[in-house]
C-alpha cells in the first residue's frame, strides 16, 4: 500500500513560465526561462496549376450562380414539398401524386416556427410570402383532410 510520502515523490511539479507577473511586470528571471525559439519558416509556396474542369462540374458551377439560395427561395421550396406531400404535384421520383398529410403538418409548422423566429427581420415582401404561403398550404391541407 502506498503512502504519504510515496505519493508525493511520484507526483509532479509546476513552474511558473509567465514573463510577467499578475500586475503586468516583467519577472526578474524572464530572461533565464525564455528559450530562443528559432523563425518559422514558411515552405515556397507554390502556383498550383488550375484543376480540371470536366464538362459537369463545369454545368454545375453556372447552375449554382443561377439559382442563388434566399429566404425566399427555400420557403417555395418548403411549399412545394408541401404540394408533393398533399398529393398536387406528382412525386419525382415515382410520377404519381402520392398524399402524406403528416409530412405537410410537419412542413406547415416549420414554416410557421421560420415565421415566428424571423418575425421582425424580413421585408414586407418576405413576411406577405410568409402569410400567402402558410393561408394556402393550410386551407388546402383542410380540404385534404376532410375528404
């Protein structure tokens, strides 16, 4: 078992390497604890030559400046996945419209938590958006659902 004293001559010291002291001065023994630490020196940077381009990569870059991401954009895109899932526009991938009334109460409160979240940061054209969107998809989502 191990005791006191054993404990003690295993464990470690600290040593104070600060150059200056808590008040901001420098310590009288700041030049004895500083090493010289040599210059980094930077490797030669070299000019890559461009990458390239395959003719898709190419297509996708124009495409991305095309369609640039606003709030906008992404609340209709939110609206549109709510159509799909209400059965008005046909899914993608299987060409038959296809209804999922859950999945437009999840989009219509997310859209409903994006207007609450964002309320007093939009312009007048994104908060109308907002209120045209969120009147629509619920009216619809109704009707839906009575059926």
């Amino acid at each position: 078992m191990a005791t006191d004293s054993d404990e003690q001559s295993k464990g470690f010291q600290v040593k104070d390497r600060r150059r200056f002291t808590e008040s901001g001065e420098v310590r009288d023994d700041a030049d004895e604890r500083t090493e010289e630490t040599p210059p980094i020196e930077m490797p030669e940077t070299r000019r890559a030559a461009p990458p390239a381009h395959t003719a898709h990569e190419h297509e996708h870059e124009h495409a991305g400046d095309a369609a640039q991401m606003t709030l906008s954009t992404f609340l209709m895109s939110l609206s549109t996945q709510a159509l799909m899932y209400l059965g008005e526009i046909p899914n993608p991938v299987t060409g038959q419209p296809e209804t999922d009334l859950g999945g437009v109460r999840e989009l219509i409160d997310i859209i409903s938590m994006l207007q609450e979240k964002t309320r007093g940061n939009l312009d007048p054209a994104e908060a109308r958006l907002f209120e045209k969107v969120l009147y629509d998809l619920r009216m619809r989502f109704v009707e839906k659902a009575r059926k």
